[in-house]
C-alpha cells in the first residue's frame, strides 16, 4: 500500500510529540510504502492532482523509561518524482493550521484526485466546510454557551450574563489569541477590539468553564469512534490548557458523556468525510473539533501503553480491501 503525507518541512517536525511522524512511522512499520510532499508542489496536470513525492522511512522512536527515545537521524528521505496522487492509496493532508489562502488552493488541487482510486483524509471539502471552532456550533446538545459576532455590545453584553468567558479567534491554533474575559476588566473594550480588528472580524465567545482548571481532553477519533484521549492540564497561572501553551500531557479515561458526545458527531463526521479527528472537551462540553492535522496520538501512545499508529493503519488497510471489493 501506497500513502502519501502533505506535511510541513520534515525537518522542522518533533518526532517525539507530532502525529504526523506517528503515522508515518507506523506505516513503515507495516511495510507500506510512505511518500511525503509539501504543499506548494501540489499541481493540476491534465485535469489530474500531481505533486512532487519523496520515498521516505522513519526509523522507530522507541518509548524507554516513559520517554521517547529519538534517533539520529530519525527519517530518510530518498530522490523524488513528479507523479499523480492518483498512485496513491490514500493521502493524508497534514500541514498545521492556520488555513491559510495556500491551504484552500491546497484542497482544491485535491479535489482532482481521483477518488475512485485514492482517498484523501481528511476530505478537502470536508476540511473546507469545518473550521475548528465554527464546525462544533451545529452539536447544540454538546456545546456550552456560544455565541459568534465581531460587536463589541453582544460580546460585552454576553460577558455581563456570564461573569467570565473565553473569546477565541475563528482561525487559532494552539490556544494563540485566546482571552479570558471578566465583568471589570478595565481592559475588556481594548481586548475585544484587538480580536475583532476593530468590529470587522468575528470571533467566538464561550462561557468559561471552570473545570477548564483540571485539563482540557483531547479525544482522537477514528471514522467517528473514539480510539483514545489525553488531558491537557494548564501550567500554573495559566487558564488555556493545549501543550502549545504549556499544558502538561496526563492520562485519562473517555467517559459516557464524552462517547455521548462522539455518537453525536459521527453521522456528520462521515457524511464530511472527517475520518480523523480530534475533539476538545472541557467538563462534559464539546469546544472545538480539530480537522486539519490534529495531535495527541504520541501523548496517548507514551501515557496507555498503546500504539494508534497501527490501529489506524489497520484500519487504512480494511477501507482499501473493501474499496476493492466495490
């Protein structure tokens, strides 16, 4: 089996922390065969997606004493070739957010992939339909009290009803730009006019949830069944609790409300053709649903014992078998 990964520089990736290096190790490990590319040689050749692929191993980064245990050099990158995607069993689409003007040319190169022939996840149209933050408002049941506006008034009005809340930029990663908003902050008009440039941008507003303190759960979801979780815990002083902002990894459990929650989501995850993805959840509450290239998988591998990798490649190998069988 063929797979190629659009990935950032491979030389800038952590392989002791990135999901991206975790797949593709695992696929080596299968004996697949793993190409990867980068955005920008993305091509439309004779109404056909094309890129420049590079065979690529990655050697194991076995887990000792609870650490992951890098060598070096961890990847090998062999001489590569303009070639149709098409090749392909499957392509994967992991550059980080944010998704920039690059990143919409990018899935809509994708789009002439044949996909009689090669899947791509996630789904370039499904990735365009499902910004992070906006693509968690349709589960109502899921969510706590959200409201999206780029007015100064509603927003202050909403933080007046609540006493506190966080207030998101719609494009963030990593917890970046993320504010924590108070009744009596003297500072709250200038806040919201930075984040809103000035009342031209929206951004989203959500209650703040005080079980943010005990960690913010990232659950890693496979074809909409949820296959593993770590929690995020916030540094000291520090209420955002993502591992780009300083969030300690600590093991936990998925509980009912948070299966409940992936029940939800499933039929519109596969109708978008989100086959991986990461949700994040505080107390019991869907915050956002990350599509792009979403993380965890080395935290959850180092803290339950468990390899994701293979389980995904599993189960890459049971869709191509009944993708054949069609």
């Amino acid at each position: 089996m063929k797979l190629a990964f659009i990935i950032d520089p491979i030389a800038k990736l952590d392989p002791a922390h990135d999901t991206s290096v975790a797949l593709m190790e695992a696929a080596c490990r299968k004996g697949y065969e793993v190409f990867i590319t980068n955005m920008n040689t993305l091509s439309v050749k004779d109404g056909k997606a094309w890129a420049f692929l590079q065979p690529t191993k990655i050697h194991p980064v076995p887990l000792v004493n609870g650490k992951w245990q890098v060598p070096n050099p961890w990847y090998e990158v062999a001489e590569g070739k303009f070639q149709p995607l098409e090749a392909m069993q499957f392509v994967w689409m992991r550059p980080d957010p944010p998704v920039t003007t690059e990143y919409l040319y990018a899935t809509y190169i994708l789009d002439y992939v044949d996909a009689s022939k090669t899947r791509v996840l996630n789904s370039p149209q499904g990735i365009r339909a499902a910004n992070e933050k906006m693509y968690a408002l349709q589960f109502t049941k899921a969510i706590p009290k959200t409201i999206v506006t780029a007015d100064k008034g509603t927003i202050r009005e909403f933080v007046a009803a609540e006493g506190k809340a966080v207030m998101k930029p719609l494009g963030g990663k990593g917890g970046e730009g993320i504010l924590f908003l108070e009744v009596g902050d003297r500072n709250i008009n200038s806040l919201i006019e930075i984040s809103t440039n000035i009342g031209k941008t929206p951004v989203m507003v959500q209650e703040y949830l005080p079980d943010a303190q005990k960690g913010d759960k990232r659950i890693i979801l496979l074809d909409g069944a949820p296959i593993g979780a770590v929690n995020r815990v916030p540094q000291t002083g520090e209420f955002r609790g993502n591992m780009a902002a300083g969030g300690s990894a600590v093991q936990v459990n998925i509980t009912d409300r948070e299966r409940e929650i992936c029940i939800q989501l499933a039929p519109t995850l596969k109708r978008d053709g989100l086959m991986f993805v990461g949700i994040d959840v505080i107390g019991g509450y869907l915050t956002e649903v990350n599509v792009t290239s979403p993380t965890g998988v080395r935290e959850i591998d180092r803290l339950d014992g468990v390899s994701l990798g293979d389980r995904v490649m599993d189960w890459l190998a049971t869709a191509a078998g009944a993708d054949q069988s069609m």
